[in-house]
C-alpha cells in the first residue's frame, strides 16, 4: 500500500502497446484510446507505440487498428497520426535497447519537459516477468512517471501468483503496478459502492436477518469458437469467476471503508475476500458443453483434448465467515454454450412469515450488468382492478430510459482513464489477488486432479440438468409469477 501523492497525467505521456498486433489491442485498446483522444481525455502531445513480433509497415498497423474504429472519419485520422509501429521480441534485450533508443528519439524531437511513459502489457501471462524486467531495465525514464498495466489472468492458483507477484515486485513498485480487471471499469460496477453507501436503507436490506441467497451470473451464447486449445489450459473458474466475478462479489459484500480513498476501499476488499471460505467439492456443480445438430461440442474442437475434465460451466457457492453474512449462500455461477448473455447480481430476500396471500412472491433486488445496465427491486401489490391478488412488480430504473443522454464510457476506455489520473481503486491490489486465489485453488486443484467431474449440458441450454436442485439446495427459488416488461432485453431462462 502506497501513500505516494496521487500524480496526474495531463503532458508529455507515451503509450506503449505491446502486442499491438492481436486481438485485444485491435478490438478494446486501441478504440478505447481514440475514445479518449475524442474527448480531449488523453494528455497532450501524446505519442502512442505499438509493439509486437509481427513484421508491419505504418500503414498495415493502422488498417489493423482502425479496424474495428468508431466515429467521424477525420478523428479517427487525427489519431492514427499520433500512433507508431515497432517489431521486435520479447526475450531479447537487443529489442528493447532499440525500442527505448526509438521512442527517447520521438519524445526528444518535440521537446518535451518530461518523458512519462505507460507500458500496456497485452500479452500472454507467461511473458509478463520477462517482458516486465526488460522494460525496467531498459526503457524505464528514470526522473518521471512510469506505469505498467497488466491483463489478468494473473497466475493460475495461489503458488504461481505469489511467484509472479514476488517476480514483479523486484522490478516495479506497487504504486507503479496496475493489474486491470475490464469490469472494474463497467458503469454498473462502478456504481455498487454509491448505491450500497448513499442509500442508507439499501445497506439495511444487505445482511443475514433480510437475504435468503444471493447469485453472480455470467452467461454466454456462444462456445469457445476455435479457441478450445487456449481456453482449456484455464477453464471457465479462472477465466470468469475468480477474477471478473469474484471483483464484483467483493464490492457488494464489504463492509463500508474507512473512507472512500483507493486503498480504503481495497482494504475493505481484502477483509472481506479473508473472510472467505475456500470453496469445498460439495458447493461446486461443474459443467463441460456437448454438441447439438448444428452446434459443435467442447470436444470437438481438435485443440482440446478428448479426456478434458475442464469445466465450462461452473456453479459455485461461497459463504462469508462474519457477522453480516454469516449462513448466507452467495451462488456464483459462469458458463458459455448457454441459453442467452447476461452478467447479473440477483438477491432473493427471505420469504414472509405471515403471509396473507399464499401466492406471495419473494422480494428480490436485481443489478443487471450486461446486456443494458438496469437496476430494480422486485416488490408485491395488488393487481389494479376488482380483485384481490398480489402480482410482483418492480421499481425500475433502466440506465437506457432513465439517463437518455449520458455518455457511457466503454470500461478499458474509463480504466486507461483511471491509470493516467493514477486511481488505482479500480485495479486489482496484490494482497487482495493473493486472497481471492486462496478461496479458489483448493477447488481448482481438486478439479485437475479429477476429484470433480464435469456433467454434460446441450450447447445453448441453462446448464446441467441438476443445476436447478443444486441451486435450490441452497436456497434459491425462481419467481414463477414474476414476468419483467421489455423481456426481450433480459434472459427469459429462469434458472
């Protein structure tokens, strides 16, 4: 934890892409920096740097990038004149020699009064040490501001993290360090902490005497579309759940912080992820998806070994060990071949006591991510007319009809944003990494080892067949007379 005076950068910045030539810097990086440029966002007279193995003219780098640009036509062009092209490798020093000589080149030719540079590491985790320790060997600019940005997935379970944490901290300070998390950059997300603390009577609702269960849901359409190979060395429980996940059952279960300052809202984090059970085989239901007549399974994809127990669907129960959620079940569930996408937090409070209606449907408090932002509180009223029954409704507040005219930053947008303006409240801390990989490596370990095998489910259904028993074994119950207007904006299924 750093009490360095937060600095900002507003002046002679460069950007350093590495692995400029692949697809996260082609669909999310590069578009999220012409976003900023439009917005007057990025400092000035910044030069941007794309770096990567790949043989590239100028102009075959900004037809890659453009690729996938949005807006006017002469923004985009105004941009592109900011961005350079550089081939070199990874694992020689030689490359970054000449990369350092290069870029010192471009910032001394206009003149600048500091040389700040940001390192983007879009790379794959195994090059991230060495890739780290070239750079501070040889392109660091001693006397100025240097920051380096990481991607998940860091490490694979709690030994290899702290390896690769012990590996950076050699290199790069923590105040230096920004490990991105893209959702900690999504509006909702960013909205938990101002909705669970500004509103008194919300975080009244949110403890063990008012909540039944509580479910984390990502859901993806779509299977690993050629990517089998790659995906299986993770799985779904590292790729989603103990990062993406797991960042945003952090911020709803917390305790309030000391104040709201970065590192008091990180030590909040990491309270709350040490008090964590690590997850046990009984509180996991694992998934692997099959083909159907026009959609291929898992296994079918030649990269992905035929004996695969990895799981790409994974239903998950965690529970906290503290006094306000003590005996609550918070059901975390991923998958991808499934029956719809939806990114969710979905709280189911306890049922009345005394009910006057035998129909009454439990209370339920929803924050929808992902597709379209929403928020809203399922609650009983009488059904207008001459009749007496109850119908659950809901007090509503969609983002796309309630803020018509807000802009909403796309998340690498607003996190490249957090990093220049040296916030770091919205990327992972290292202590609070080693934590959340304590609650899932027992699990992880046990899944590798074959002691939790994977049940099959059709591409483009909800899940296994027994994940419904499974979910309600820990309390869950659908709304079976609850039907949300706009329908087609949410996920019908269900479960």
């Amino acid at each position: 934890m750093s009490s360095e005076r937060q600095q900002v950068l507003s002046k002679d910045t460069t950007i350093l892409v590495f692995g400029a030539s692949g697809d996260l810097a082609k669909k999310k990086i590069f578009p999220a920096l012409l976003r900023l440029f439009r917005h007057g966002d990025l400092p000035k007279d910044t030069i941007i740097v794309g770096y990567a193995r790949s043989k590239m003219t100028q102009q075959e780098f900004h037809e890659r990038i453009s690729s996938h640009f949005e807006g006017p036509k002469e923004d985009q062009n105004a941009f592109l004149g900011m961005c350079r092209y550089l081939s070199g490798q990874y694992d020689e020093e030689a490359s970054f020699r000449e990369l350092n000589a290069q870029v010192s080149k471009w910032e001394f030719e206009r003149n600048r009064q500091h040389r700040h540079r940001i390192f983007y590491l879009a790379l794959p985790p195994n090059v991230f040490v060495p890739v780290s320790g070239h750079l501070r060997m040889f392109c660091y600019s001693e006397g100025n501001v240097n920051r380096i940005v990481i991607e998940k997935p860091f490490g694979r379970d709690v030994d290899s993290c702290r390896e690769m944490l012990t590996s950076m901290k050699k290199m790069w300070s923590e105040n230096e360090t920004f490990r991105i998390d893209h959702y900690l950059g999504k509006e909702m997300i960013k909205n938990i902490l101002p909705f669970r603390f500004g509103n008194g009577f919300i975080e009244h609702m949110l403890n063990n005497s008012m909540v039944d269960n509580v479910q984390f849901t990502f859901k993806e359409p779509f299977g690993t579309e050629g990517r089998g190979g790659y995906f299986d060395k993770f799985g779904i429980i590292r790729d989603i759940q103990q990062n993406h996940l797991c960042q945003v059952f952090s911020l709803f279960t917390m305790d309030e912080p000391a104040n709201f300052s970065p590192e008091a809202i990180r030590d909040a984090k990491v309270k709350l992820l040490r008090s964590v059970r690590p997850i046990s085989k009984d509180h996991a239901l694992l998934g692997q998806y099959t083909a159907t007549e026009d959609k291929p399974g898992y296994k079918d994809d030649e990269t992905v070994p035929k004996d695969s127990n990895t799981p790409t669907f994974a239903a998950i129960v965690l529970k906290i060990e503290n006094d306000r959620w003590r005996d609550v079940p918070f059901i975390m569930r991923a998958g991808k071949a499934l029956d719809g996408a939806k990114v969710e937090i979905r709280v189911q409070f306890r049922d009345i006591k005394h009910k006057f209606d035998d129909k009454i449907e439990r209370n339920e408090l929803v924050l929808r991510i992902q597709p379209g932002e929403a928020l809203y509180l399922t609650i009983n009223a009488k059904l207008p007319g001459m009749t007496h029954l109850t119908v659950p409704v809901e007090l509503d507040m969609t983002y796309r009809s309630r803020f018509q005219d807000a802009y909403i930053p796309e998340a690498y947008e607003a996190l490249i944003l957090d990093c220049l303006r040296d916030e770091h409240a919205n990327f992972v801390r290292d202590d609070e990494l080693e934590a959340s990989w304590q609650i899932f490596t027992p699990l992880l370990h046990a899944i590798e080892s074959g002691e939790v095998p994977c049940a099959p489910y059709k591409y483009g259904t909800s899940g296994p067949e027994g994940l419904r028993d499974f979910m309600g074994k820990f309390g869950y119950k659908p709304l079976d007379l609850y039907h949300r207007p706009q329908a087609q904006q949410d996920i019908n299924a269900k479960v």
